[in-house]
C-alpha cells in the first residue's frame, strides 16, 4: 500500500468528496482522509440529505389531514416516528453507500482517521483503527467542513438541549419546541416538528427572519409563518436554558434591553448558525493563515500561503452551502490538472426547503441601492398563475430585478411551492448574462408554475399577461 499520492483530501463532505472524483477522473492518484464511519460529511451524515428526508415525509403527513377539499377522503394520518426516522435514515445510507462506490469506482483510497496537515506536502492520519499513517502527496486540499455555532451558557446535550443533528434524532415529538435562530436551518427544523405536532416557538436576535434574504421575501415568508402557527419573537435574545423537572425554562429579553420574560419548552433546538471546522488540523504548525472568523485564507485558485496546500468549502470565506463547496472542489481539481476552470460567485442559489419554499440567487434590491445601481424590478404572484391556483398552492411570488440600462438580470427571488427546483432557469440566465427580456421571450410550458417566472420578466418592462 503506497502513502504517495498526487493529491490528499481531507475531508469526505460534498466539496471534498467531489474534488476527490474529479481529480481521479483527471487521472491523478487520490487519498481522501475521512474521520466519520460514513462518507459524505455533515451533509449526508446530519445535514441536507436527513433534514430533506424529513421536510418530505412531515409534509406529506400534513397534506395528507387536508385531502378532503380535493375529494379524497381518508381517516385523520397518523405518526409513526420510528419508521419516519427509518426512512430518514434509508435516504443517508442510500447515498452514504453511493459516494463509496464512487471512490471505488474511481480509486480513491479512503483513509479512516483523522487527519493532520504536517506542511507542505504532508499529512499525518490517526488511524480509526489504531496507530499512525503518514501520506505524502504534492497537493493537499482541506475541507473538513463547518461546525455547529454555540451560543455561550448553553450547553448542547443533544436530548433537550439540541443542534441541527440532535433534532433530526428526537424519540418523541416535543410539546413544546423552542428555535435559538430565525436562519435557514432553524425554520426548516422547525417546519418539522410543527407538521408533526409540536408548539414552535423562534426566538430570533434581529427583527427579522432569514438575514440575507430579499426583505419582500422575509416579510411575507413570516406572514406564512403565523399562518402555520409558529409563534416568533423577533429581537429577542435568549440569556439562559435551565432545566426544570422534565423541561426546560428559556430566559428571554428584548435585544435591545427590556423586561425578561420565562418561556417553557420541552426542547430546545440552537440553530444560530455554523462555523469552520479546523480544529485539530494542525493549521498553526503548518503556518496556514487565517481570517478572525478562523477561516482558511485562500487566493483566488484556492491556495493557502503554504505551497501546495488549498482549501475549499466550509472552511474558507462564502456562503456556507453544500453545492458552493462541491463547485470549489471541483474547479480545484481541473486547475491542478492545469485545466481552465473558476467558480462563478454572483450565481450560487441559496434555497429554504420550507413549504412554501423560498430560493434566490444574485443580489437583493438592498444590495443593489447600496451599490447605487439602478435597477427595474418585475413582480407576478402565483395567486395569477393557472397551475398554482389549481394545486391550491398560491402562497408567494417571482421578483426579478435587471439593470435599468442593459436590463441584464442582477437577482432572482422565489417564494412559493417547487421555488428550489424554479430558480436554476435564473441561475442558466444570469451565468450567460442574459437579460429579463431573455426569459420573457422564452416559451414555457401551460400551465406550470414556471410560467411566473416568464411573467416577472414580462413585469420588469410592465407588460405581464396575467396581472
């Protein structure tokens, strides 16, 4: 068994799994060094894939109470949790066993341990299985990936007390759930346990949800909320969790100062965010730079300040998403293989998987009036369009904004039920530079919830059919 290779990746998440395979197709010898029992990283382990499981199975249980204004009656759904779980757990296995064909497939030699960079050229790997294995290899690529934020004061149990990984692992459905977090994961956890059963509660430090998205989008995203019983306390901070007796009470305060107020709760689920994950890397030995958020410094090709040494994903600056690391990785590979490659950054879409759900790409109008650019925007509900009003799913709209003079479009922003799977014609729009004429132009399919894309960019000029 060789220790040289071409290159060493550690870390078996999306990025580094891909940047593996694309390497291995470009001919190289590969090893990747995986601490987990499983490949595929947070992601696949206790992230996208089990969560995605789970907003699926949760709504299909909550549409199901709500056949009958279709005609379709059946008896009030009832919950399984086990077999729920189960089939959460079939959907990581499934793809978990996928990613370890892959490396078969192609070569890749994964190394279980944990590993540590030794300096250019170096890694040094615990072996799961006991003792040492130092590889060597003229590239290296670090992407271990990001971590749960903590919130200091709260300890995570992971039984009450949980993160984004607890709460994909509940025994029983909580009364009474409280979300530390009115992001991306905290809402979509939250959407769970509220389908199922629980009393949601979202304690969020600013006085919105969502921070970064389009503010349309967030208010009327929040107005949803209400509708399907999420209490939300905006511009609350959370001071302390105690246990008490078999639940827990949940001091909070207004952010800006104010009267404390105790809530109940049966779980608490803390979702304030993510960070990179380098501990234990041996980052400070092998001189790698880092930012004040402890990121990995990198260039514009990805490469560190130590030679031969690159990191992609979580672990360096942007936004911290599975398919924005799997891009990195592999672009990485093709530019080691001396190949032309980059990733474009203005077009990475980011996608809530609530119901509706909500999904965006490019820039906001804050983003825009902060720049000083002058842009047009198109609206078309999905209250107008034919397909939406059919399925009884009109909650949310289309908004494109495109530049005043070139009416090159700048940003896209959905809400509303198939958003995620709508917003890749956006994206195919603006990776060639189109304009919102472009997509007026295109002929789309009647009736389909596509269609209120076309009629946004009809609306950027003012001219929208349906409206």
């Amino acid at each position: 068994m060789s220790d040289t290779f071409d290159l060493v990746v550690i870390g078996a998440g999306p990025g580094g799994y891909e940047c593996a395979i694309r390497a291995a197709q470009l001919g190289m010898s590969v090893a990747c060094v995986e601490k987990r029992d499983a490949l595929g990283g947070t992601c696949l382990n206790v992230g996208c894939i089990p969560s995605k499981a789970l907003l699926h199975a949760s709504e299909l249980f909550d549409e199901a109470g709500h056949f009958e204004k279709m005609g379709i009656k059946i008896s009030k759904p009832k919950l399984d949790l086990p077999t729920m779980l189960g089939f959460k757990q079939q959907a990581v296995d499934g793809n978990t066993q996928g990613i370890e064909f892959l490396f078969k497939k192609n070569k890749i030699e994964w190394v279980k341990g944990t590993g540590v960079l030794k300096g250019a050229g170096e890694v040094e790997v615990s072996l799961t299985e006991g003792g040492t294995r130092t590889l060597k290899a003229s590239d290296i690529v670090l992407a271990t990936g990001s971590d749960v934020a903590q919130l200091p004061g709260i300890e995570i149990d992971e039984k009450q007390i949980v993160s984004s990984t607890g709460a994909l692992e509940l025994s029983k459905v909580p009364g009474k759930l409280l979300v530390i977090g009115g992001g991306v994961i905290g809402l979509e956890l939250g959407s769970v346990w509220n389908r199922l059963g629980a009393e949601v509660t979202v304690v969020e430090f600013l006085d919105f949800i969502l921070p970064g998205m389009d503010a349309e989008v967030q208010k009327t995203f929040q107005r949803t909320l209400k509708k399907q019983k999420f209490t939300l306390k905006l511009g609350t901070k959370v001071t302390g969790v105690e246990k008490s007796g078999k639940g827990l009470k949940v001091t909070v305060e207004p952010a800006k100062g104010g009267d404390v107020e105790v809530l109940d709760a049966d779980v608490v689920l803390v979702a304030i965010g993510r960070v990179a994950y380098t501990q234990g890397l041996g980052l400070d030995a092998a001189g790698v730079d880092v930012d004040e958020r402890g990121r990995i410094k990198v260039d514009a090709h990805l490469k560190t300040n130590v030679a031969g040494v690159y990191a992609i994903g979580d672990v360096i600056v942007g936004p911290m998403l599975a398919h924005k690391a799997m891009e990195e990785g592999v672009a990485l590979a093709e530019m080691m293989a001396g190949q032309s490659a980059h990733v474009n950054y203005d077009v990475i879409p980011g996608v809530v998987y609530t119901q509706p759900e909500i999904a965006s790409v490019g820039k906001t109008e804050q983003d825009l009036k902060d720049a000083g650019i002058d842009y047009r925007s198109g609206k078309f509900p999905f209250t107008a369009n034919g397909r939406a009003k059919a399925n009884q799913q009109t909650d949310g709209f289309v908004k494109i904004l495109a530049d005043a003079k070139t009416d090159r479009v700048l940003g896209v922003h959905i809400i509303g039920t198939q958003a995620g799977e709508m917003i890749h014609e956006a994206v195919t729009i603006m990776e060639f530079g189109g304009a919102a004429e472009d997509i007026a132009r295109m002929c789309h399919a009647h009736p389909t919830l596509s269609e209120a894309m076309k009629e946004a960019a009809l609306a950027v000029d003012g001219r929208a059919m349906h409206m």
